[in-house]
C-alpha cells in the first residue's frame, strides 16, 4: 500500500490547446503534474506496481466563500482533478492508469486555517 499527502493545492486537469494540428499540454498543468510527480517520488516503489489497483484519492480545497449548502458543488468537477493527479504519477507508482480497476474519489472542504489545501492519495494492489 502506498499512501502519499501532497501538501500543496490540488488543480484540475487543463485542456490542451491545438497549435499548428499538434495537442500542447498548458503550461499550469506541465508545472502542476511535475511537481505532483517530484513530491510522490520520494514515496514511489523502485520499479511501477504491476497488476490491478484500487485508488483513494480526496482533493481537500478551500470552502467556496458562499455555500448553498453544506457541501457545495462546485467547478472545477472532481473528474478532472483525478485526470491531473493519475496522468502525473503514470510511470512512478504504476506502469499505466489503465491499470486502475477500483476508484474511489471525494472532492471535500475545510477552513484555510486548518491544515490548508491538499491531496490525499491511497494506492492498493488488488
């Protein structure tokens, strides 16, 4: 089991941009995903888990300034934070996100002065 806090904040997933019929990666996102792929390497297994894997991940953000509720449901969709966080650690902690079988995901709040905003991530081989 590998289990890794990124103390930094997560951020979604950008949509590549088409220059001269090529996809090019924004930069934001080149610069988020390195960074996501520095941090986990000090936690990586020396060679990619093979086989099927189940994945936790929880995107802890600032709560939005005016709630409708208790949890508010708001932009960016958790979908594409897991897009970002499990492109980057392709390579690292597995050989292909492919190889992820069983994905559990949560998009949470909390008040900035707690522990500040973060990414928890859990990686079970099955």
């Amino acid at each position: 089991m590998i289990h890794i806090l990124f103390p930094f904040r997560p951020q979604p997933k950008g949509r590549p941009r088409f220059w001269k019929g090529r996809a090019v990666t924004p930069p934001k996102t080149r610069t988020y995903e390195r960074d996501v792929k520095l941090w986990a390497s000090k936690y990586a297994p020396k060679k990619p888990l093979d086989g099927p894997l189940k994945i936790t991940a929880r995107f802890i953000l600032k709560r939005p300034k005016k709630p409708k509720n208790d949890l508010p449901a708001v932009r960016p969709d958790l979908d594409n934070y897991l897009k970002g966080l499990l492109d980057a650690l392709n390579g690292l902690l597995w050989h292909d996100d492919a190889q992820i079988v069983e994905m559990h995901a949560l998009k949470l709040y909390d008040e900035p002065e707690r522990l500040g905003e973060r990414i928890v991530i859990v990686v079970e081989e099955i």
